[in-house]
C-alpha cells in the first residue's frame, strides 16, 4: 500500500549532518504522521580545498544553506568518532562545531547521536558498515540509486536515527499511567 503524501500534513522536517573535513554528507526527512519521506539528501565535497579554515567556512555555508532551503524543525549531527590522531579529532571537531553553530544560529534545537547509535537505528546492528546503512535507508525511505559517496546516507541515516529516538521518546512518553497504557493498547493486554 503507498501513502500518498499530497494529502497529508506534514509534522517535522528533520536536518541530518554528517560533519567531515573532506566530505561532509546531509540529509532531509519530513515527517508525516508515523511515517518518514526523503526530502533530500547529498554531500559537501571539500577535497580540493586546502585551507582548513575555508573548508569550515564551505560547511556553515551549507548548513545555513539547507537550514534556509528546507526550514528544519530539528537539526542531528553525527558525534565525532574516537580515533588515535588527535590532529584528524580536532578537525573533525571543528567541522562538527561550525555546523551546529549554524543551526543554533537558526535557533534550532540540536541532538546529536554516536556513529554505533545511528548505525543501530537504522540496521539494528551498531557496527554495520557504510554500505550496509545505505542498503537499509534505500529500502525504507524507497529511493532509487545508491549514491557513490557514502557520506550522502550518512547524513540521511543521522536523521533517520534521530527520528527513532524521538519516536521512541515520544511513545514513552504518551502514558500518564499503567490504566492509560492499558485503555489505549487494549489488544496487547491478555
């Protein structure tokens, strides 16, 4: 059965970054009742920029960009990883720091997710690989082609993460008590 989305109202629409100083991946969800839809997703190549300075310039540009173009209700960012050279940690960092200052610059609220959560979410396995997240998000947002850089879906699965987690939050969050648990789920009492 599809959903013809026309005729829905749409809830949220979630921002989903992939900060990186070679690339930098984003994706954009809407939401519609229970149901997420792929609005966009894509990356930053930043490869043939040598200074550091303007490739964090490039990524607040981008993210102010997309925040103007897609008017997110919520921004998620992919958290920096743990690796062994501090010089790669610090850059990750900065990128990650520049775009989050952009959507705080928008006033939107930001959350931010480990790469083993948001590979969790979407797969249910937390050391998935790249190409197996992609595979996943194809499926369950039916897009057509994979893109060739990765970074693209990721940024598209950090929103997808984010949307789980707040549906999870949410859910939770949706009973006063054991009776009003029971009066709305009647078919899951025995």
């Amino acid at each position: 059965m599809s959903i013809n989305f026309n005729n829905l109202k749409k809830d949220k629409t979630i921002l989903g970054i992939d900060p990186g100083t070679i690339i930098t991946g984003y994706g954009v969800i809407n939401i519609f009742g229970k149901t997420p839809k792929l609005e966009n997703f894509g990356y930053l190549d930043l490869s043939k920029l040598k200074d550091h300075y303007e490739k964090l310039k490039k990524i607040f540009d981008r993210t102010i960009y997309l925040i103007d173009n897609y008017k997110p209700d919520e921004f998620a960012i992919e958290a920096p990883f743990f690796g062994k050279n501090v010089q790669s940690m610090l850059k990750l960092g900065r990128a990650q720091g520049v775009a989050i200052a952009a959507a705080l610059s928008k006033n939107i609220p930001v959350f931010e997710y480990s790469p083993r959560k948001v590979k969790m979410s979407v797969t249910g396995n937390g050391n998935a690989s790249k190409e197996q997240v992609a595979i996943f998000l194809k499926n369950i947002l039916n897009f057509k082609d994979i893109p060739a850089k990765l970074d693209a879906t990721d940024g598209l699965a950090v929103a997808l993460c984010h949307y789980y987690q707040n549906k999870i939050t949410t859910q939770n969050e949706a009973f006063k008590s054991w009776k009003d648990f029971i009066n709305k789920n009647p078919n899951r009492v025995k």
